[in-house]
C-alpha cells in the first residue's frame, strides 16, 4: 500500500497509524494526505496545534497557514468566518477549539483506505473525528465526521457540517441545479464562488430535493466543460434537509456541507457519538464526463443496489388507469404485456383501503389492507396471475404517509408530525407519521414486511408524496423537538436498510412525488429512483443529462408515457438511454405504435448490458444545441449505443461518438428504425473507432422529437 505523506518537525507531536488489513502502525508525521489516484486533501498541523488544510487542486505547499485554512473550523475562538462546527458546552460555554490529537489509516477494503484524524477540545472532553474513505481508483473520497464528548450534560450541536472541504481563493465556479415538481435538476446554474456565502439548501425534512438537489460540481479552470479542466462533484448522502454554504472569505473557499443547522440544534448525550451524513467527493482533471464515469463506476459497486445486474422492462399502470382499476382491467393487460416483450408489471397507488376506499387521493393511506371490493382475494392472486404469465409482479407503496380520511389517523391521531395549536396543513391530502416514534416504527416496518411479504412480489415502488411543513412532534419531548429533522432521517434509513435485508431478492424504486429524493443517502438501499413526475421526452433529455452527471443511467427510471403527445419513437428512444420502462394502456395503443414499442424493447434487451454496465459519453448537450446525444461503451470497448435526441429541426450532421477503441472495427447498425425514414448513410458498413470518432456518424433524424439509436458492434 502506498501512502503518500510528508514528515515535518514542526513543533507539535502527530501521529500517522498505517494499516495493512486493518492493523493500525503508527508513525510521526504534521503533514499528511488523504489521497487517491489523481486526488489528494493536504492536512497540516500548524504551530499552534490546530489542523490546516491546502486548498484542493493548488500547488503550493509553503504559502503562510492562516486561521481562514483551518481544517474544520469551530465558532467561537478567533474563527470568525462560516463554521463547520458550533457547539454550546454543558456549562453554556459557547465556544469551541479543536487541536490536533492523532491520525490512523486503515485498509479496510483493496483500494478503499480510511484515514481517521482525532481532534480534541483541551478545556472540554470533547472529541471529533474527521473520517475519509479514499477510492484510489475511481478518485472518489467520502468524508463524515464523529462527535462524542463526556462533559457533565448534554452539548448542543448547533452546527455539524459533514465536510468543510478547503478550496483556492479565486476562478472557482459552482454548478448547481434548480428545479421543482416536475421540473427536478431541469435548471442548471453555473456562477462563479465570489466573497460571501451561497448557500444550497433544503428545509423540507422528509427529502432532500424538489427545488435543489444536494449534489453539485466545483470547477477550478473555469465554467466546467465534458471533456476538460479540474472538476470536482459533490453529493450529499442525506435525504432529509440539508445545506451546503459556499463560503468565501476572500483568502480561500470552504465548501461547508451536511445537515441543514436550520431549527436543527441535537443535544447530544455524554458518551453518545453524532454521526454526520457522508459527503462524496470525486475528482476527475479531464472534465464532467470522466468525472461521472468515475462515479458512476462507484455507484454500481458502492452507491446502489444490484449495480451489476442489468434491470428487467417494466410497466406500470399508473398513467394508464390512474385510481380507476379492478382485478380483471389489471390482470386484462399482463398478456399484451407479454406480447409485447415486458417483464416486469408494476401496480400503482389505489389497491387499498376498505372504510376509506383509496379511490381517489384523499383517502386510504396508511391502511395497507388491499380493498375487499377492487381485490377481493387479496395481492397474491394478482401477483401469481402476473408470473403465471411470466411476468414479474411489483407493488406500489407510501409507508411513511397516513390520509386523516383513513382508519390509522382515526386510532393514532397522535402518530402524526404537526405543530399543536396550528390548523393542520395537508399537501396531497396527506400528513407524515411521526418515524421518531418507536410505535410508528414498528407499524411501518409491519406494514412493509405485509406488503413485500405477499408471495410473487419481487419489486416495490417506495413513494413519498408531501415534505414537512409543521415539524412538530408529541413524541419527542419540549427541548427535543429540534431532532425532528434528523432523527427521522435516520429512523427512515433504519426503515429502508430492514427492507433491503429483509428482502434481498425485492428490486426497489425510490420515488418522492416526482424526484423529491435523489440522494446517494436512500440510494444506497435501492436500485433505482424516479426522477420526475414528468415524463414528457422532451423534457426527459435535458433532465436525465443533468442527472447522470452524478447518478448512473441505470437508476434513473424512465417510462414511456403520453405525456407531451410526443411520437412513440422518439418516446421510446429517449426511456431506452436510461432505466427503461412504459406506463401506457397498450391495448389503446395504435398497431404502429405498438409494433416501435416492441421493436424498442426488444432493443433494449439487446443493448441494456452496454447502457446500464457501460460507460456513459455525454457527447452533445441538450441545453446548448438542437439537440442531444450520448453514447454508452460496453466495458470491453467491443460495443456501443449511441443515442441521438432531436429536440428542434437541426442540420443532419454527423453525430461523433466518443470512447471507442480506436484500434477497433465497428460495424454499423441503426436499432429499431423509425417508421418511414431513410436508412442511414452507414448503415451495415465497417469503420475503426479512429475513424468513427473522427468523421462521426450521420443519425437518421433531422426533425424535432426524432431520435436516432445506432449500435456499434464488432
Ligand atoms: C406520485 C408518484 C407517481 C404515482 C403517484 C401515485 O405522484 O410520483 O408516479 O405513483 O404518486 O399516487
């Protein structure tokens, strides 16, 4: 194992512990890095005691330590910028001072190195632990903190950023994305870090996103561009409110990011440790698009489910019967399913209920029994019809979420989260359990084992349809309410990781009323997550771009629907370049129709082994030109998908796809042509990837909403 580090003598006693399998050796060390491949955080011990750090991604190792380089800067004691943390002692001392105690790394994992620096008050015991999991090769770094202390009371954690990573001064950019319902990370910001403090945030409780996702880009040569210049991503593994400040102090930036500190003040026992969420950081110094493909390679082995395993064709009834479905109109299209070439069907909101019927939106939730009258033998029956059918059978589910028009609100009117003496403010007719309450806990985690439980379910949707308003909780005690915010989080992790143990073989689907939780946070116990409400292709090739800058195509899930009234192939196409999935009534739909549909999965099952396990090329951006196009590239190099979405009429120019062996040859092959269009130009002919590359390949569309699939294969 190499460790890069530096020995210093500079006055104050460090310890670097170095580890082979898990055993720590020490070794004097004041400087020291946590480093990857091509990445490395430089830390320093000053001689004062307290720890430094060098700006990410500069040089210069000699310039002046100054308190604005501190390392994970504490308020009250000189530090007079944003703090990453703020702590009121047991005594009400509302000032902190964290001096450098000792380094340990351990190989706990091939290529994946923990480094632990202990840091410690001197007139408290009070104790933080700044953690880094480095990925040597992907150069990714995952950073959290730990927080104990033995003082005779509780503190109050006031602030407890996850990370307060230290960059240059200047000529940095931030690349952010705004949204909102179905509109999620449609609206991508790039401006640059200038003195002050921006900040990104959520105040919402229950998800992370709808207006700004907790992943973002810093670019250190400029705007940030595909294929060139430093770049470094950022996501936030929470999915519950969060803040990252961008705080420039005009010396030097500090990306300070991790629980929203708003109304979130934890007082933390003596003896208990605070763990904050982890922050993911990957670099790349050849742009965006290496910088997701490194990503994206960590989040199949680390940050998702099954990432290896390529994901089934879905269908879901959702936009094609809303509320309006029986037993026979569900079981009366599974066999066009079949026919068609689908695996997988998915049975939306509305199978439960009985006092409470859930007809509708306002009524039912939180009683999981299916309704006697729509489902008079229960779930079974539909799920052993689906695989009699050779279909697989999913359920959709909201366990978090209880209507008061439903028996549960009626018994445990106390279950809820709501602030007393205020009128109860609904959103879709809906409120959410109060999970920091063992009892709900224990009735959600019922609910989930009923649900998934029913044999021949092997995939459930997990939705999430409102976000808090009144965060106000009768369990938790009149000094505790503040923990809301966190403590449910957790609770829902505690929830979510169950149910990925209980049930290892049950594909799961994140979904959040459209995109409201895309975080590696919930990611981590599903396969895949639902960005958006909005189906529309036109809209959905902006939005899966922005998307996979953080977040393999894998998991985005992307049905085919009639929204926007788009052509069925170009709808098609653009589903085919993510997770793909349809949620259509296919006996409604026209013979033509049909037939591009069929031909698109059987496609996909062609290429999915290249675009879910391959690398993504994003080729040409959808916000700039007329169009956009990506490729995938199997691991081996031997096969691509190119995918080119046309989003006004535009030149038929040539398309150049990226990543390919230029050694190679590659024979050409257009994927379930569109209706009536010319073959391409290179249709069945054979290029090396040196040539493709170069001369490019002529799509076959030239109008809005066409698309172009093309697969090269060898
Ligand atoms: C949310 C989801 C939809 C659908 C409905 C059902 O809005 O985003 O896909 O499941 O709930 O009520």
């Amino acid at each position: 194992m190499k460790i890069q580090f530096y020995l210093f003598a500079l006055g104050v006693a460090a310890t670097l512990f170095v580890a082979e399998n898990g055993v720590a050796n020490p070794v004097a060390a004041n400087k020291f890095c946590v480093s990857t491949r091509n990445f490395a955080l430089n830390f320093e011990v000053g001689d004062d005691g307290r720890l430094y750090q060098r700006a990410v991604g500069t040089a210069d190792g000699n310039e002046k330590l100054l308190r604005t380089h501190e390392s994970y800067p504490q308020a009250g004691d000189g530090y007079v910028w944003e703090p990453a943390l703020q702590v009121v002692h047991a005594d009400g001392n509302t000032s902190t001072a964290l001096f450098f105690e000792s380094v340990t790394r351990t190989n706990d994992d091939a290529g994946r190195e923990l480094t632990q620096i202990k840091l410690h008050d001197p007139a408290y015991p009070l104790e933080v632990t700044l953690n880094f999991r480095a990925d040597r090769e992907r150069d990714v770094v995952e950073e959290w903190t730990g927080i104990i202390h033995h003082e005779s009371g509780a503190v109050t954690l006031e602030r407890m950023a996850s990370t307060a990573l230290l960059l240059p001064p200047k000529n940095v950019y931030l690349t952010h994305f705004f949204g909102d319902w179905a509109k999620e990370m449609l609206t991508p910001i790039t401006e640059q870090i200038t003195p002050g403090t921006k900040v990104l945030d959520s105040k919402m409780g229950v998800r992370a996103d709808q207006f700004q996702n907790p992943s973002f880009v810093l670019s250190l040569d400029g705007p940030p561009v595909e294929n060139s210049g430093r770049v470094l991503a950022g996501s936030l593994e929470w999915s519950g409110s969060f803040q990252c400040a961008f705080d420039d102090n005009g010396e030097n930036i500090h990306a300070l990011c991790g629980v929203n500190p708003f109304a979130s003040a934890y007082h933390l026992n003596p003896g208990e440790t605070f763990t904050t969420p982890k922050m993911i950081w990957v670099w790349s110094a050849n742009g965006l698009g290496e910088m997701s493909r490194k990503l994206h390679r960590w989040a199949r082995d680390f940050g998702m489910r099954d990432g290896h395993k390529t994901r089934a064709v879905l269908l879901n009834n959702w936009e094609a019967t809303g509320f309006e479905f029986d037993f026979s109109r569900i079981v009366g299209l599974y066999d066009p399913a079949k026919a068609l070439g689908v695996e997988l069907f998915l049975l939306d909101d509305g199978w439960f209920g009985n006092k409470y019927p859930r007809v509708n939106d306002h009524a039912g939730l939180g009683d999981w029994q299916p309704n006697r009258s729509r489902l008079p033998d229960g779930l079974a029956p539909l799920a052993t019809e689906a695989v009699k059918r050779g279909l697989r059978f999913g359920i959709w589910m909201e366990p978090e979420m209880v209507n008061p028009k439903s028996e549960l609100f009626e018994q445990h009117p106390d279950w809820v989260i709501r602030q007393p003496k205020r009128a109860l403010e609904l959103q879709r007719n809906q409120l959410v359990l109060d999970l920091t309450r063992p009892k709900v806990q224990a009735f959600e985690w019922q609910s989930i084992q009923n649900i998934l439980g029913v044999p021949d379910i092997s995939y459930a949707k997990w939705d999430c349809n409102r976000y808090l308003t009144q965060p106000g909780s009768s369990y938790l005690a009149p000094d505790r309410q503040s923990h809301l915010w966190i403590d449910y989080v957790n609770a829902l992790y505690a929830l979510m990781d169950k149910t990925a143990q209980a049930f290892p073989d049950t594909e799961l689907m994140l979904c959040s009323g459209g995109g409201g939780r895309v975080d590696y946070g919930a990611l981590k116990y599903f396969h895949e997550f639902w960005p958006s409400d909005n189906t529309d292709p036109t809209q959905r090739v902006p939005m899966q771009w922005d998307y996979s800058y953080f977040f393999p195509p894998m998991a985005i899930a992307s049905h085919v629907t009639h929204w926007g009234n788009r052509p069925m192939h170009f709808a098609c196409s653009v589903a085919m370049s993510a997770r793909f999935g349809m949620d259509l009534d296919l006996n409604k739909l026209s013979a033509q129709d049909k037939a591009i549909c069929a031909g698109a999965i059987s496609a996909y099952k062609r290429i999915r082994d290249v675009t879910q396990l391959g690398d993504l090329y994003r080729l040409e951006n959808p916000h700039e030109g007329f169009r956009g196009a990506l490729d995938f590239v199997s691991p081996d190099r031997a096969r691509t998908v190119v995918f080119v979405f046309q989003l006004k009429d535009g030149p038929q120019s040539p398309v150049h796809p990226q990543g390919l062996d230029p050694a190679k040859n590659y024979t050409i092959h257009e994927l379930n042509p569109a209706p009536g269009r010319a073959a391409i130009p290179q249709e069945g002919k054979t290029f090396t990837g040196e040539v493709l590359m170069r001369d490019g390949i002529v799509p076959s569309c030239a109008h809005a909403v066409e698309a172009s699939v093309i697969e090269l294969g060898s």
